[in-house]
C-alpha cells in the first residue's frame, strides 16, 4: 500500500528564518512560501534528491501547528507523509484495520494540489502521518 516517502514536515516558530538557515547554511534549494488556509499553515518545501522537507508555520490562531509550537517552542518533526496509488482504497483499508483518520475521513486537497489524509499518531507509535495520493 505505501509507496515512497513524499516529505518528512518539520513545523517552525519563524518561517523565513528556517528557509535562510536551509537555503544559506544548507545550501538547499527552498521553495516560495505557499499559504494553505484549509490546514491552518503556510509551507516551503525543501528539494532534495530523493524526497522533500516540508517546512510549516501556523496561519491563524486555529491552527493545529500553533497548538504543537505550543507544546514545542523550538519547532520540531510533525509528520511523514508517504505516497499511495488511491488514497480512498488505502482509507478504507486502514480503517477496517482500526487505524483512525483525522478530521471528516475525507481527503482534502494538500499542498501538492493531491488529496490528502492524516492518521492517528497514537495508531502508529507516536508519528502523525500523512498519505498523499500520487
């Protein structure tokens, strides 16, 4: 069922200090930021040869990154999203296995312009995870 992985997120107080410190210190290339106000946070993505690191900050007061910087000031790792072929197979899948999917159960359209879900961390040992239809 799971593919490749498509990009570990890291969640981040400030975004354009992140983005200085992956582009000038890494030498990475970054790209511009993208608001998703569906999710509450605004991204860059990080490009690398074999996959992507999502950089995250809260849009809004509501959103579910401020709560996490709350409880991690410094910022940190907030998922991994993996790539499957059909995101409603793979949901069902999952949950007639007892895994539960975040939020109504359907998927929303994430920042690669594919649908999108996002799995209980308590059902898979403390990592919240994303699955990105490809």
């Amino acid at each position: 069922m799971l593919g490749r992985v498509n990009h570990i997120a890291i969640a981040v107080p400030d975004l354009a200090a992140a983005t200085a410190s992956y582009r000038d210190t890494l030498g990475a290339v970054v790209s511009e930021p993208q608001a998703l106000p569906e999710h509450g946070v605004t991204v860059v993505f990080v490009e690398l040869p074999n996959t992507k690191v999502e950089l995250l900050e809260p849009l809004g007061n509501a959103s579910p990154i401020a709560a996490f910087l709350e409880k991690n000031p410094a910022g940190g790792m907030h998922h991994i999203c993996y790539e499957v072929e059909d995101i409603l197979a793979a949901r069902d899948r999952l949950t007639a296995s007892g895994a539960r999917v975040l939020g109504n159960g359907e998927p929303k359209i994430g920042a690669h312009g594919k649908p999108v879900l996002f799995l209980h961390p308590k059902d898979f040992f403390g990592t919240l995870i994303e699955l990105e239809q490809v």
